[in-house]
C-alpha cells in the first residue's frame, strides 16, 4: 500500500489502519506527495521504482523467500 502522507483526496490515516489490518501480509509505503504526485508530480519516480521492486519480488518465485 502506497499512502501519500500530504494527500489531500484521501487521508493517510485510513490508508495506515487498513495496512495495520494486514498484517504481515502487507507492505506500507509512505512519500511526502499530494494524490496526484504519484503520477506526475515530484514523488512519482520514487513511487514507480518502489512499484516495480514489489512486483518483482512477488512475482518472481526465485526471489521470494522460502
């Protein structure tokens, strides 16, 4: 989960119970951005490369641990 922590849309606390809700099975990330940063705006590259990073561990069972 992704939680921008100025966001003016969609406030961080609720995105940070939610994460808390799951658990382990969750991961929380948190950039100093506005909602519409992550898509252009100063925090998006950040955000991207944090996207890519988690898909390839999860997608790739070579680097998932055992």
């Amino acid at each position: 989960m992704q939680i921008g922590t100025e966001d003016r849309i969609a406030p961080a606390g609720a995105a940070r119970r939610t994460a808390r809700k799951a658990g382990r099975r969750g991961e929380l990330r948190e950039y100093p951005v506005d909602h519409l940063d992550v898509y252009a705006g100063p925090g998006q590259r950040r955000v991207l490369a944090d996207q890519l990073d988690f898909l390839a561990r999860v997608l790739d069972p070579a680097r998932s641990p055992r």
